[in-house]
C-alpha cells in the first residue's frame, strides 16, 4: 500500500509552518548585526557574538532530530509537538530581544532564539518525508522551499516598510530602532500562527500506518548494527580530535587569537570525548543510547550524504559570511556610514532588509520554476551546482557595484544559490534515507550546515583583523570563493553516482 497522493492544498499546509520559522529567521539574519552595534558592538566583535547561533544549531539539530524520530504522542504525533514548542520559546525570544539593555543579555537572546528556531525547524525537513510519497519528494521541497522565500521576504522587508509608513527609524546610542522593535514582535506573532496552521491542518501518519506504507518505524531500527560499527573501531579514535582540540587552544593562548576559537577547541575536543564515550557504550552493550546512535550514524553515514555534506560545509560557509557581513558592508560601501548611531548607517540596515527580500523573493520563484525545470534537463546534483555558480557570481559583484539599487543584481544570483541550497540537497537525500532514522539523518546532515557558521564565527574574525582591517568588502571576496568551491563539488556528485 502507498501513501496517499498529497494535493497542491495539502503539500502547502504541510510546509505552511516554515513561512512563520523563517521569518523569524530572516529577522535574525538581517537584523542581528544592526542590534548588536546598536547596542555598542564594534565591528570585530559581530562574528564572536553570532557564535551563539551556530553553536545552538550544531547541539541542538542531533538531538531533536533522533528524539522526533522516537516520539508519538498520539493526537498530536511525531514532529509536531517540537514545531510548537520550538514556536513558542522563540517567539517569546523574538518579543524579548528588542528590549534587551546590553549586548550580553542580547547575545544571550539570540542564543535561545536560534535555539528554538533550530527546535521547530529541523522535524519539519523530515516531516516532509514522513508525509509524502517518494515521487511527491522534490515538490514537497520545492513548496517548502516556496515558503522560506516568502517568510524571508516578510521578514527582511517589515523594519523598511514600518520606515516608510512614519515609525521611527533612528534610536538613542544604546537603544534599537522602533522599526526593528515593532518588526520583532510582529514577526513572534506570525511565527506562532503559521506553525499553529501546519499543526492544525495536518495529520501525521502514525506508527501502524507507516508499517503499512513498508516504511520500518521501529524506534531501534539499526540500533545494534550501528553499535556493532561503533564497537569496531579502536578505542583510542577520538583521540586526535581530543588532540586537535588541545593543540588549538594552546595556539590561541600561545599567540593571543581571537578568544572565541578556544569554542572551536572546546567542541573538537569534545567531540573526541563524546567518540569515546559512545565506543565504549557500545562495546558494554548499550546498543540503545542516545549517545551510541547519534555518534554512530555520524561515523555511518550513505556515501551520498557524504558527499553533499562537503556541498553543504562549503555553501553555508559562504552563506554565513554574507548574513555577518552584509549590513557593514553596504553601510559602507554603499551609503558611506561607519557609525551605528547615524541615520545614514541605520538606512543602509533597512536597505540590507530589502536585498536580503530581493533574494529570498528570487528563491521562491526559482524553486518553483527554474530549478524543477533544469532538474528535469540536466539532474538534481548538476542543477544544484549550477544554482551555486550563480550564487558565486552574486557574491563577486559586491566587489564591483557601490550604487545601493545596484545591488539588487547580485541579490539575483544569491537568490538561485539560496534555492538550490534549500531545495536540491533534501531532495537527492530523502528518498535514500531510512525513514525510521529520517530524523536523525537530517539532523546530521544539518550539522554541515552549522559547522561551517561556527568556523566562519570563530576564524573570520581574526582573519579580517590580521589581513583586512577596516575592509569588510574581502568578505564578500571569500564567500564567493567558496560558494564557487561548492558548484564544482556539487557537479563532481553526477561523476560520483550522486
């Protein structure tokens, strides 16, 4: 027996709930910078304090990924539950960071923002292979992908368009604009009601149903291969990370690095430790903890999954860079302001919400339209490097156009990377999955998209500093390096089977 056919109706309330996740994501992206300098940050300081996001996503997508996948609580299901709580505690944070009085109770927000947002986010790509037939997988993602566009757009354009409508624009030193206060707490609001939607317009298939789809739902399905993996290895393999951890933080000590890489040593560190810990788990016959299933499969993965994790460490790479360094950059470059307390500099902060709309706007329509139809043309891995190539192109006319409005061209090309990046690797990777452990592999997975913000939070920073004091335009430089690095990657999966 399969899966019912979804409609048109049904592929949108299932993915409705991202519209409200990701606006509240696109305020984060846009706005976070304009906050933390308004609240006196200087312009080295921005990637420490974005660390928070990073770090949140890395620990928290595992793990919530391998609980959905073991929870059913009746009415209410598998992932649903986590939308709705991730929805509630980040729309509480959303309502909170406005106020927030200095820049550490801000970091601290942003830290339990990104955190929930990472909660309600990461069961939604599985819900969608839990929901759909294998053949409905691409415009599931595709629709999902639709609705990140459109919740960014929302998102980027509410504290441009509260400008235009009379709110305030320009604070105190030491206080946020009232546009990027009221455009916060609309955005709390939306994000509760858009995954209250999906919640209540949708009903997940239980347990006995999927067994009758031939989809194994055994909550320990692959426990004891995956420990008897695990078992396999020496006892001593986390020691090199346990080593390179220890070796990092005796150089940053050793030649005055930015503080923030001894969070880079801490977390290879432990993940040497957490290595060792499930190894010895697993030889003990603990073939069921946590600990063991998730180092496992990260050990285990499907060659595919490997191959789009070097794609996705080098995209999201680039990605990062731009949502850190976007804001100073245009003010600039483009509307000549340095300091965070003028009117021209807090102008620029609005316009940076209209580009970052420009291409989400761009995304959504590509999802729908231009990658379906490249796919169908040329494949799924050989669209998805031709969307980063564009993408490339888009970061490499930041070094070129200084005009504010010309800038919009670029946001062209970064638009049908973003769509690519949303769409093209769920796609080739949900229908290869096993749908018992689709939760924990798409947490994984989602490990390669927070890996590379933490070393672009951590690294960026002191490399700017040593090389390009005072020109943040390099970053832009070095996104598109590597967002081209991804295109060839992602082509090479064609020559690789992928």
């Amino acid at each position: 027996m399969e899966k019912p056919r979804q409609s048109w109706a049904g592929l949108a309330n299932i993915s409705f709930g991202f519209f409200g996740i990701q606006i509240g994501f696109a305020l984060q992206n846009a706005n976070m910078s304009r906050v933390f300098q308004s609240l006196g940050s200087s312009l080295d300081d921005l990637p420490a304090l974005w660390v928070a996001a990073p770090l949140t996503g890395l620990l928290v997508q595992p793990l919530i990924g391998h609980l959905s996948d073991k929870t059913w609580l009746g009415a209410l299901g598998r992932r649903r539950p986590f939308f709705l709580a991730g929805a509630l505690l980040a729309g509480l944070a959303l309502l909170a960071m406005p106020l927030a009085p200095a820049l550490i109770p801000a970091a601290a927000l942003l830290w339990l923002l990104d955190a929930s947002l990472n909660v309600a986010m990461e069961p939604f790509r599985a819900f969608v292979g839990d929901m759909l037939r294998k053949d409905q997988h691409t415009a599931g993602y595709a629709v999902q992908t639709m609705f990140i566009g459109l919740g960014a757009v929302a998102g980027s354009l509410f504290p441009y368009l509260l400008d235009a409508w009379g709110v305030p624009n320009v604070a105190p030193p030491g206080q946020v604009p009232a546009t990027v206060r009221y455009a916060f707490w609309a955005g709390a609001l939306a994000l509760v009601l858009a995954v209250a939607w999906t919640v209540l317009t949708t009903r997940e298939y239980s347990p006995a149903e999927l067994a009758g789809f031939g989809e194994a739902t055994d909550p320990h399905f692959g426990a004891a291969e995956t420990a008897a993996r695990l078992a396999a290895r020496p006892a001593q393999a986390g020691l090199p990370w346990l080593g390179a951890g220890a070796l990092l933080a005796l150089a940053v000590a050793h030649w005055g690095l930015k503080r923030e890489l001894f969070l880079l040593a801490a977390l290879l560190a432990g993940y040497g430790l957490a290595t060792s810990l499930a190894i010895r788990q697993a030889r003990t016959g603990r073939v069921a903890g946590m600990l063991t299933a998730i180092v496992g499969d990260f050990s285990g993965m499907p060659p595919l999954m490997k191959r789009l994790a070097l794609v996705q460490f080098a995209s999201w790479s680039a990605l990062f860079i731009m949502w850190i360094n976007t804001t100073p950059v245009v003010a600039q470059y483009a509307f000549h302001a340095t300091d965070p307390a003028s009117p021209a500099y807090q102008a620029a902060g609005n316009w940076v919400g209209v580009l970052f709309s420009a291409y989400n706007a761009v995304a959504a329509l590509a999802s729908l339209t231009l990658l379906p139809w490249l796919a169908r043309r040329v494949g799924q891995a050989r669209t998805h490097a031709i969307g980063l190539a564009a993408g490339a192109l888009g970061f490499a006319g930041f070094l070129l156009l200084r005009e504010p409005r010309a800038l919009l061209i670029c946001e062209l090309g970064i638009g049908i990377a973003w769509a690519a990046i949303l769409a093209m690797p769920y796609a080739l990777l949900a229908s290869s999955l096993p749908q018992a452990k689709l939760g924990t592999f798409m947490g994984l997975f989602n490990v390669f998209v927070v890996l590379p913000q933490l070393l672009v939070a951590t690294v960026m920073g002191s490399i700017m500093a040593a090389f390009f004091p005072g020109q943040p335009i390099w970053t832009m430089a070095f996104a598109a390096a590597t967002l081209l690095a991804a295109a060839v990657l992602a082509w090479r999966l064609d020559q690789t089977g992928g």
